[in-house]
C-alpha cells in the first residue's frame, strides 16, 4: 500500500498533465460529438443531443472518407520513400569517419529544426508555377513546366516536403542505434570472413530492425496528423478542404464552427489510427 | 498556431499590413507616423465643407477603467487610436492584429466557442458576420443605441450589418465597390482605349493578345477569390443569398452569376486573361513584370497594389468605372469585400466598445488616416465627400497617377445594389468555389456545370449543418 502510494507520488506530474492536456480534451470530444444543432429561423443555433447522427453523418461523407483515402495513398507513398532514405544515410555515415560525416549529418538534420511552417512557406515559393526555381530550369531546358500546386500534384508536393523535414530526424535516430552496436560483433564477423555488404546485411540491419520499427509507427501517426503544410500551401491556389483528414476537421470546426461535427470526425480518426498502429504492433511484436 | 502561419503568406490583408509597415519605413520612424497624425488635425479644421460627425455624447460608458481588445489588421491603428484616447482618458484600446481575414475568423470562432478569449471589437467582412451571428457571438449594439448613428453610413453598408433593420451587429467599417484598373502605360503603348462596355474589354484582349505575342494579359481572373465573382454578379443583379422567413434562399448558379463566369471562362481559356492566384508573389510578379494590363479590383484594391508592387510600375496605373454590358445603361457595379467592427457577448464593457466603434468609423480623423495610410475606403458619408481624402501625392492615389480615386469609387459605390445579403455558411461556399474554377479551368466542367456544383454541393452542406435552406 506504501509503495503504490509512493508510485502515484512520482506518476502525478505525469498524470496531471496528461489528464488535463489529453484525456480531458478526448472526453470532452466526445462530449461535443452527441450534439447536433437545432436551428430556428435566423437567430442562433441551439445544440441539441443527437445520439450518433454525427458519426452516421461522418461514415457517409465522401469528402471525408476522400480524405482518408488521401491520408493512405500518402503513407503508402512516403513513409517508405522517407524510411528508405533514412536508412541508406545512416548506413552511409556509419560506414564513414571525418569532418565530412560531421557535416553531412548536421546537414541532413537541419530541415528538422526548421518550423514546418517557415518550412512549407519557402517550399510555397518553390512550387509557384512561374517563380519556381525547378520550373526555370525546365524553361531554360525547352521542357513542359509543372504545376505542383495542381490538385493532381499538390499531395506529392506536400510528401517531398515532409520526406525533406523528417529524413533527417529518421536518420539520426537510426545512427545512433548503429553507433549503438557492440564493436565486437563486427569483429567476431570479420574473423569469419564476412564482407563489408554482409556486416550491413546480417548485423547492422538485424540489430536496427525494432528502431526501424518504432519509426515506423511514429511515421504512421505523423501521417495521420498531417496538417500544417496543407494549410500553409491553401492561399497559394487551390487545395482541397479534404487534401488531409485533419485539415477537413480542423475547417469544419473554426471555418463551419461545427465543433460537434469535427469532434465526431476526430474520435473516429484517432479510433482508426490506434486500430491500425495497434494491429502492426501486435503483428511485429509477435515475432 | 494556425493565424501565425496565415500571417506570414502574402493576401491582401496582411499585404496592407505590409503596406503599414513599409510606410513607417518610408517616413522613418513610428514616431513620425504620430505627426503625420498629427498634422492632418488643423487641415480638417481648415476643410471647406461640413463634416458631419454623431454626438458622441450620447454614448454613456461603463465606470471606471477600461481596457479594449480590438482585433484589426488595419494597419496604423495604433497611431489612429491614440485621439480616442485622449478624448476618452478611462478608455484604452488595445490594437491587436491577430491575421487578416480567415486567420482572424478562426481564432475568433474558437475564442467565441471557449467562452473566453474574444475581443472587445473584432473586424469582420460583411460576407463573414452571419456565421459570427449564428454562433451567437455577437451583442446586438442597438441596445447600445448604435441605430443612432445609421443616418451616418452608406445605406447599402449599413443593411450589411443590420440584416432585420432592427438589431446592429457591427458598425459599418469600409466597402469594395468595384471599378477597373489598368496599367495606362501598357495601354498606351498598344494603342488601347479604356473600355466601357465587356464588349469593348473582350475587343482590347483580343488585339492586345495579338499585338504582344501573347506576352501580354489583358485582364486577371481571381480563381480563388468567390467574392469577386460575386461582386460583379452582384453587378449584374446577381443575387446568391436571401432569408425567406424562417428560411434561406440560396442561389450561387444565378443567371447573372452564370453569364459573368462565361463571359471570363471564355477569355480565360483563349489566353487573353490570366488566372493565377491572387495576392501572391506569383500575381504580384506578374503585374509589376507589366504581364497583366488590367485588373477589376475593389475600392481597397488600389491601396492593396501600390503596397504590393512598391515603385514598380509606380504611377503608371489609372482607375476607370466598371465596364457594363451595354452602352448608354447607368453605371452599376458590385461589391468585394469591406469590413466592419463588431462588439462580441464576451466584452466586459460592450457600451465603450459600441463607442469606440463608432468613433473609429465615422469621425474625419479616422477616416483620413485609414485611407492615407492603408487605401481604406471609407463608408462614413462625411468621409466620402470630404477633400482630405483626395491626397495625390499619397498612396494610393501617387500610385495612380495622381488620380482622384475617391471620386471614382464613390461614383462606383453609389451604383451598388443595397439588397445584398450573405448566408451564415458562406465561408464553406468562398472555399468550396475554389474547388468548382479547378474543375472549369481544367477543362472538366462548363460553367454552368461548374456552378451548378458549387450550388449543389453548398446547399448540401448547409443542409446537413441544420440549415432551413432551398434552391429556387
């Protein structure tokens, strides 16, 4: 009994926090998600309970199930493409010593510590039809100029934004897991003969492999909380409400002021996302 | 998180913004900014004509000392504030510029939502107060006796902010009736009259496109920008919004609507007329560049371009009445935009607050000042006929040339329709636009079809929000 007393001594910084920051918020979510609006004439609107009519609303619009369509063909695309790069740095800078290393590291870790907003803003300009630096190049080449911002683009543009912020963090983490690996290791595979594709293959990846996965969960929730660059992209031209899940419900709750709609919306997001991270964890976890 | 991000991207509110900053760059220091202030005093006690100001003592305030929060992104405000000031020594306002438009919008609705957090006054274009109204965050200023001041405004202004003629839901700030600007140096040098009828417009484009290889655009599309459109639908007799009752009309594939958005879809699409996205650098390049030689712009647009461009084409541009579609009608023409100062439910001092609002916007030192120092067009009657407000060596007039634009706005506001109403879901509709121009420009709608879509997917959404709402 003392010591469960104690353990709470030590939990309550952490829990109040958490109480008051993140299950409070939720419970009040899910408090605003069971109302609807009653509206009489052209006064003011009254909230009235409605039960489940705004998650039987959310699983019927299209604009948010678009939405989530856009969410998946992005983490299908990026995460792979971001993790990929990550890894193959990591295994580069790990194979080499130097000044060099030093900076390319710093290098490669610098759009991290950039504000994702400054960052999508300088990405804006680059993706201007006309100003754009890429689209000069391709003029002075003779060649068709693209649109990024362009409906069929702009979701790509977005995901070359996010692999620019996010590779580094990725591969630093993934690094410091290799600089991790006992020395002797290597040198028990060397005695044996093992080549410098076979020390990557059979020892550093094996050993990076739950790193690897940890990221990938993080990049699985990062994706599902896409939001800043969409929205710093939108007065450039034309990006849809729905480019993102969390875009359409952060719209519909300070543009529409519809926070029961979105609080509705955002359960069922974080529902889908803790279902599917929690599957993958299962699943890996299992081996 | 959202507003600062807003904040820094170049639209037209925060360009006045910007315009505010590099003025006090220009003159210096902000102190000098106080006696540019400062020095329009004795010129207003000099004017020949009468301005007419509210008896301001009317207004009873709460006791003791006050503090307001206004949310603006009017630039100088500070400055202009400092005469209420002082003729208020219990009262002192705190300027705050939290983002231009939908930056401010969204901060607002969830301060609102909060219960806490709002200003005391809060700007808010006409187009936005609706969705402001229904959220009920917003004090009836009538029973602060704001009817008081109605005989001070624009008519048509004045209906903005009290839809029912009874309750007054912000004190009417400024307007954008519509005229057109042009780039008199391009025009010139390809031998093009000013046009005065779409006819005559689409004529310029077409010779223009010919002479210039197709280097030069006649006019600019806004493909983002749904109240430019409307504003020269509204032109037109266009109507998108009515409350019948208890319930709304919403008509956005109006014939009016439909005919202006082909006429320029047509231009658009043969190249004589340019469709980036307004008020970004890319827009802005473009017309500096001497790309675009025309622009339909509101009263406020002129203040908007010489911030934005700076010198270049400094002096080149001129301001001509709307085209019209035939010879010989009476002039008519639209509105984009305009604002006015609402006192929130959440002010602890909503009688000061009515107060400062209407001071800041019927009183000739305001006035002047918010025209001089942003090209904000006045909707105080007194200020539109006041000749302070003609400054040819000020922006934005300097920037035109010289020219009198007061003079030609105010024509171009007194031939704006007064019936004009907005929905409290237009904010959906102003971005769900965006969406419906994609689809026409890429070729994947008409634009009958694309409008049809914009009413369809509007009325759908404003239905499932609760909303009492038909076609036709």
């Amino acid at each position: 009994m003392r010591y469960r007393k104690t353990a709470l001594l030590f939990l309550a910084p952490f829990l109040s926090v958490f109480v008051a920051f993140y299950l409070a918020p939720v419970v009040y979510a899910i408090y605003l998600s069971v109302f609807i609006k009653k509206r009489t004439g052209l006064g003011p609107a009254k909230e009235i309970f409605g039960g489940l009519a705004n998650y039987a609303r959310a699983v019927q619009d299209a604009d948010f199930l678009i939405g989530l369509k856009n969410m998946f063909l992005f983490g299908i695309v990026q995460i792979p493409v971001m993790l990929g790069l990550a890894i193959l740095l990591a295994l580069l800078l790990d194979q080499s010593r130097g000044i060099f290393v030093r900076i390319c590291r710093t290098v490669y870790f610098m759009p991290y510590g950039i504000p994702t907003a400054i960052g999508a803003l300088i990405w804006g300009y680059m993706y201007a039809p006309n100003l754009s630096p890429f689209n000069q190049i391709l003029r002075a080449l003779h060649q068709l100029t693209i649109d990024f911002l362009s409906p069929d683009l702009v979701l790509f543009s977005i995901g070359n934004i996010v692999t620019w912020t996010w590779t580094g963090y990725n591969m630093i983490t993934l690094f410091a897991a290799l600089q991790n690996i006992p020395k002797d290791l290597f040198e028990a595979a060397r005695v044996d003969g093992a080549t410098g594709w076979e020390l990557v293959r059979y020892i550093k990846i094996p050993l990076v492999v739950p790193t690897i996965r940890l990221l990938f969960i993080f990049s699985v929730i990062g994706t599902s909380q896409l939001f800043t660059e969409a929205l710093v992209l939108r007065p450039l031209g034309y990006v849809a409400d729905n480019i993102t899940p969390n875009l359409y419900l952060y719209l519909t709750a300070a543009r529409d002021a519809n926070y029961s709609y979105a609080g509705a919306l955002a359960i069922l997001l974080a529902v889908l996302i803790f279902a599917l991270s929690g599957a993958f964890l299962r699943r890996v976890g299992s081996r | 998180m959202a507003p600062n991000i807003f904040s820094l991207i170049l639209r037209h509110r925060e360009l006045r913004t910007a315009r505010a900053e590099r003025t006090k760059v220009t003159i210096g220091i902000a102190a000098s900014l106080t006696l540019l202030a400062a020095s329009l005093l004795p010129a207003s006690g000099a004017s020949a004509t009468e301005y007419n100001e509210p008896d301001y003592s009317k207004f009873k305030v709460e006791d003791g000392q006050i503090t307001l929060e206004f949310w603006s992104w009017v630039g100088g405000l500070d400055n202009t504030v400092k005469d209420f000031e002082r003729a208020y020594p219990n009262i002192k306002i705190h300027v705050n510029n939290v983002g231009g438009g939908p930056a401010e919008y969204q901060k607002l609705q969830t301060a609102l939502k909060a219960g806490s957090g709002a200003p005391d006054v809060a700007q808010i274009e006409y187009d936005f107060l609706p969705s402001f109204i229904v959220t009920d965050g917003l004090a009836d200023m009538a029973q602060y006796g704001a009817n008081e001041v109605k005989p001070y405004f624009v008519p048509w202004t004045w209906g903005q902010v009290s839809p029912d003629g009874k309750t007054v839901f912000g004190i009417p700030q400024d307007s954008g009736p519509l005229a057109l600007n042009y780039n008199k140096k391009i025009f010139d040098q390809y031998g093009l009259s000013v046009p005065t009828t779409w006819d005559e417009y689409a004529q310029d484009a077409e010779k223009l496109d010919k002479a210039s290889g197709g280097k030069v655009k006649m006019g600019h599309f806004y493909p983002t920008q749904a109240p430019w459109l409307i504003g020269l639908a509204w032109a037109s007799g266009g109507v998108f919004f009515k409350a019948q009752g208890d319930t709304w009309i919403q008509t956005l594939n109006n014939a009016a609507a439909e005919k202006t958005l082909t006429y320029w879809s047509d231009l658009v699409k043969k190249g004589y007329v340019s469709s980036i996205p307004g008020f970004t650098a890319e827009y802005y390049t473009a017309l500096g560049a001497g790309q675009i030689a025309s622009s339909v712009e509101a009263a406020w647009g002129p203040g908007v371009t010489a911030a934005s461009l700076i010198d270049k084409t400094s002096g080149d541009w001129r301001a001509a009445p709307l085209p019209q579609w035939s010879k010989g009608e009476p002039l008519r023409s639209g509105n984009w935009g305009g604002s006015c100062d609402a006192v929130t439910k959440q002010s602890k001092h909503p009688k000061a607050a009515t107060l400062f609002a209407i001071w800041l916007n019927a009183s000739k030192n305001p006035v002047v000042a918010n025209w001089i120092q942003f090209g904000i067009f006045p909707v105080a009657i007194s200020g539109l006929a006041d000749p302070d407000l003609n400054a040819p060596d000020k922006n934005p007039s300097k920037f035109f040339g010289g020219q009198n634009l007061m003079q030609l706005y105010s024509d171009a506001s007194k031939a704006v329709s007064v019936d004009f109403a907005w929905a409290p879901w237009f904010a959906f509709a102003n971005d769900n636009y965006n969406k419906q121009i994609d689809a026409l420009f890429t070729g994947k709608m008409t634009p009958k079809q694309a409008l049809d879509a914009w009413q369809d997917e509007c009325l759908k959404n404003a239905k499932a929000d609760g909303y009492d709402v038909k076609g036709q």
